[in-house]
C-alpha cells in the first residue's frame, strides 16, 4: 500500500524534488530544455539577491517569472546555496534510533558551518 506521506519529510526526497524544480525553473528563464542553455540561471534561481521573491514551488516560481520578477527558490530542503562547482552543502541532522522505530533528532550541522570547511 502506496504512503505517500511517509516521504514529505525524508531529506533525500525533498532534495531530489528541488532539484527538479530549480532545473524546470532555469528552463524557464533559458526558454529552452537544453541544458547547454539553462545551467547558467541555476544559481540565479536559487541566488538571495536583492529584490528577489521568495517562492516555495514550482508554481509559485513559474507564476513570479511569468510576472517578470526575480525570484529566489526555497526548496523542501531548506535554503539552497552553491558553491562554484553547483554543489550544494545541506544541513546534516544526527538522529538516535528508540523504542518502536522513533528517531529523535539529537544535533544539527549546519549547511553553513559545512560551508566553512570546503577547501
């Protein structure tokens, strides 16, 4: 039997969801499915620069460049900051495994803190 909700807060999900997203929006902006042409505006989609929307969803971010606005995707994830290769360092959560399958959440790394070692 299908859960489907048993993945809206599985990380490995929501990044791979926006990932999709970022690339169907820099398609917008590229005109084109090429990647040749629309791996250029993948920073932009994700970029915090002055002015931008923040959108939340493909739709949300459609509509904004439709509109003409800048935009600034949030992902599922998270915040989405590349570094000069379009990688991108999210946070790492630890977890415990407990009593009938919990996993509580024990610490948090930071994308920024894992930013700070990149050589």
């Amino acid at each position: 039997m299908s859960q489907p909700e048993q993945w809206s807060k599985d990380p490995y999900t929501e990044t791979d969801y926006d990932a999709i997203v970022m690339m169907g929006l820099a398609m917008i902006m590229a005109k084109t499915p090429d990647p040749a042409f629309y791996n250029k505006y993948i920073p932009q989609v994700v970029a915090d620069s002055a002015g931008a929307i923040e959108v939340r969803s493909y739709k949300e971010g459609r509509d904004a460049l439709a509109a003409g606005k800048t935009i600034h995707y949030v992902g599922a994830g998270g915040p989405i900051v590349l570094d000069q290769y379009h990688n991108a360092s999210g946070a790492f959560e630890l977890v415990g495994f407990g009593a009938n399958g919990a996993t509580p959440q024990l610490d948090t790394v930071s994308a920024a803190d894992i930013a700070k070692l990149h050589v």
